[in-house]
C-alpha cells in the first residue's frame, strides 16, 4: 500500500522538487504552500496540493483533517515549510525575529502536534525536519535564521526520544549549498535590512558572495535531497541526521574538527569579511 507523506513548504525549491519526484514514484503526495499556482507539478505528477500559511492554525487544521478524511492516515510528515531572515541583529526588529521563529519553528511545532494523535493511533509513522548544515555552523548576517535551525535540531532530538515507544521516528536533513531562489532572498533581505547601517560593510562582502554565486552557481541539484527523502521514507531504521548536498560534510568537518577561530578564518578567505 502506498505511503500518505504530507510535505510544507512544497512550491518552490527542495520542497516542489521532492513531491513531484515522490507522487512520480507513486507514493500519495499531499503538497502544501501559500502558492497554489506554484504548485501545478505536483498535481500534474499525480500529487495533490493544498493552500496552507504554516502559522495559520485553520489552515493546518483543515489540511491534517482533509487529509486523514481521504486517506485515514499520514504516514509520514516533511516539516519544510521557512525562509531566511538576514541582517546584523541590531538592524532587525524583534517583531520581525519572532516572526522567523514563527514559521521556521513554531509553525512546524504546530502541525506536528496536529499529526502526532493519528500516528501514535497507527503505532507508526515518519517525521521528517528540515535543518540546514546551518544548525550546527553560521555563517555573517544570519543571525535569526541560524538561531532557528540549531532549536530544529534540538527540538528534534527531545521529540524523537519522546516518540520512540510509539513507532514514530524522527529525521533531520541537513542539506548544505543547494541551487535554488534562497539566494535571492538572502540579497532581498541583506538590501533591506543593513544596506545603510553599521554594518554595510559586511552586508556588502555578503552580498557580493551571494550575487557571485548566483552569476555563477555552485550547489548540489534540489534532486539530490529529493533522493535522500526517498531512502528514509523506504529505511526501516533511519537515522537521526542526513548531510547533504553540497559543502556540508566538509562545513561541519571544518568546525567541528578545527574549531571556531579556523572555521572564521575560512570565512574570511571567501570574502566575508567585516
């Protein structure tokens, strides 16, 4: 029988990539986003979408009770609905940085907790998280963002330790440089919020970077994490953590191995200087 996997943030990027990808492969793929438009693969795939702004709870109401309707179960749950806020934390509003914890974080807390009562009755299901290489590294001006992606990953491990006596696992993917539109809305960001401030200098540095690799981009294909969702959906043991995509094994690595100090030091060297 063909799992149910109910995937946020599915109309642009990794999220859009792996629905269509996963309802092509027959699973039965609910994709969710603000922009249905966006969408029209996943339905042209086989997939199904539905509108959903994860910090509405009426729409993650609808969406978890429409889909247990149709299917009377979810058998796995992709939390990857975010976005990026970028700037140096004095130049943005506390409003604004718990607005980014309200869809990187909160959102995703909320329909977990929506989907959690019908996976504990089936003794069984998969949910899925997405962290970044940058829940556990950072990179300048990203202060917000990062912030969110290391309380996803320890959110994550208290909740797979929760869940383990049920049959419900709990997966992070970390994915590293992926080609998609995030660097345009880092520059958006960047331009908005320290363009003029006291920090333009390294808004500049950053913003240079990120242009340069747009012009001329390196990352992995969003295919590549399509691929990985597919082995922990097909595992029956999946791991806590998946690296992948480009730079994220030798990030991690770098930190990890040579500390803070080398770690800024390579930063440096790409031109993100202050």
């Amino acid at each position: 029988m063909s799992k149910v996997v109910l995937i946020t943030g599915a109309s642009s990027g990794i999220g859009l990539e792996t629905a269509v990808y996963l309802a092509n492969k027959k699973f039965i793929v609910y994709g969710c986003a603000r922009r249905l438009e966006k969408m029209k693969p996943i339905k042209k795939a086989g997939g199904f979408i539905l509108k959903l702004d994860i910090n509405n709870e009426k729409d993650i109401n609808h969406v978890v009770s429409y889909v247990i309707k149709k299917e009377e179960k979810i058998d796995v749950l992709w939390n990857n609905a975010g976005f990026g806020l970028w700037g140096a934390v004095e130049d943005i509003s506390i409003k604004r940085a718990k607005y980014q914890f309200d869809v990187n974080l909160f959102g995703l807390a909320l329909i977990t907790k929506k989907v959690l009562p019908f996976m504990r009755n089936e003794k069984n299901g998969l949910i899925i998280n997405t962290s970044s290489v940058g829940g556990k590294t950072y990179t300048p001006l990203g202060a917000w963002y990062h912030s969110t992606k290391h309380a996803i990953e320890g959110w994550s491990d208290c909740l797979a330790y929760e869940l383990k006596k049920f049959g419900i696992n709990v997966c992070l993917i970390q994915p590293g440089i992926i080609k998609s539109e995030f660097g345009n809305v880092m520059l958006e960001n960047l331009h908005k919020n320290s363009k003029n401030s006291a920090y333009k200098k390294l808004n500049s540095a950053m913003s240079n970077a990120i242009k340069k690799n747009i012009k001329n981009p390196i990352g992995s294909h969003p295919i590549i994490v399509a691929k990985c969702v597919e082995k922990i959906i097909n595992s029956n043991k999946p791991k806590k953590r998946y690296l992948v995509g480009y730079g994220a094994r030798s990030m991690l690595f770098i930190r990890k191995w040579f500390g803070d100090n080398f770690y800024e030091f390579i930063l440096k060297i790409v031109g993100l200087r202050g």
